[in-house]
C-alpha cells in the first residue's frame, strides 16, 4: 500500500490534479476515457447485436472493418484509465469494484477476440446468414460482460459511501438476475433463425 500511496502524491499525479494545462487537466484523461469507453464498447455492441439476430438483412463481413476502431478505443481507454488510476491508486485498489471492472475488460477482450476468429473468420458467417448458436452464446456474453464491467465502474463512485453503496450494490444484483433471467428465456429462440431470402 505504501506504494500507492507515494505513487499518489507523485510529481506526475500531483501535475495532472492541481494542472490548468489542457495537457494536465483532469478533465481531459476523464473525457479520452469516456470517448475512448464510447468506441469500444458501442461498436463491440453493435456487432454482438447484430450476431445475435439484429438487422438480419445487414451482412455481417463489412462489420470486420469496426475492429480496428475497437482496437484505437481500447488504447485510448488503457491510457486514459492508466493515467486515472495513478492519480487515486489507493481508492482504487481498495475498491472491490475496481477488480470486477478489470475483470471484466479482460473477459471483454476474449471475448471479442474469440468472436473475431469463430464468426469473421467463417466464411459462411459473413453474408445474412444466421450466426452458429457458438457465434451467438459469445455476442450475448459479450453483452452481459459490457453491462457489468460498466455498472462496476459507475458504482466504484459510491465506495465508502454508506447507505448509497449498499443501495447501488443491491440494484448490480437485482440487474444480474434480470439479465440472466432474460438470456435463459432468450435461448431458446436465438437458434430458430430462418433463412434469409438472399441465403435460398
């Protein structure tokens, strides 16, 4: 812990805090993590959705051309996030939200990773043609992972504050069970997809 703490009251944190420069300003590392947040996660949804059914007219092949863009969005937030965390790393590593957050970008990115060699990687998969049900199970657990890795880090707000963190920790709950709720009954009908008429 002593390390955090010195790293928090370093000269570089210390800049970025009490600076008025654009290049210092808080500010400035807190709106490149939300754009960055922005790209990566809207254009990962956008895929997932339309693997799991949405816009089936649309082909899925020009999609490919998103991650890349994905890829620029992650690395914004990964130096943005960097920059954030030495400016509080003691709040930070004592905050179990923090973890689940980090926890969740890693599976985020197997996730995407795994979709881009299963799905774009089959040539099959590329026009309007349903997507495999193992196409499918990763676009909706990339979904669910977005939606906890972000409720993490917005409750990571509210750490010590008594009565709002238990609050916000039992709304994370009750929105879990719901999302799950709502993929178990989803399931069934995520593999009755009928063929397109451009596929007879």
């Amino acid at each position: 812990m002593d390390f955090f703490a010195w790293l928090e009251h370093s000269g570089f944190a210390m800049w970025i805090k009490e600076s008025d420069t654009l290049l210092g300003g808080y500010d400035l590392y807190l709106i490149a993590h939300a754009i960055g947040m922005a790209i990566l996660v809207g254009l990962s949804a956008a895929v997932a959705l339309r693997i799991l059914g949405f816009a089936p007219r649309l082909p899925l092949a020009p999609m490919e051309t998103f991650f890349p863009l994905m890829y620029v969005g992650f690395w914004v937030n990964a130096v943005s996030g960097a920059v954030l965390f030495i400016i509080y790393p003691v709040k930070a590593v004592t905050n179990p939200g923090f973890y689940i957050k980090m926890g969740g970008v890693v599976l985020a990115v197997v996730c995407l990773r795994r979709l881009r060699r299963q799905v774009f990687g089959n040539p099959v998969c590329l026009g309007t043609r349903p997507v495999p049900m193992n196409g499918k199970i990763l676009a909706g657990a990339l979904l669910f992972i977005w939606v906890g890795t972000i409720t993490a880090g917005r409750l990571m707000a509210y750490h010590g504050v008594t009565d709002v963190e238990w609050e916000t920790s039992l709304a994370m709950l009750v929105v879990t069970g719901v999302m799950l709720l709502a993929g178990y009954a989803a399931a069934p009908f995520l593999g009755r997809s009928k063929p397109s008429q451009v596929d007879v």
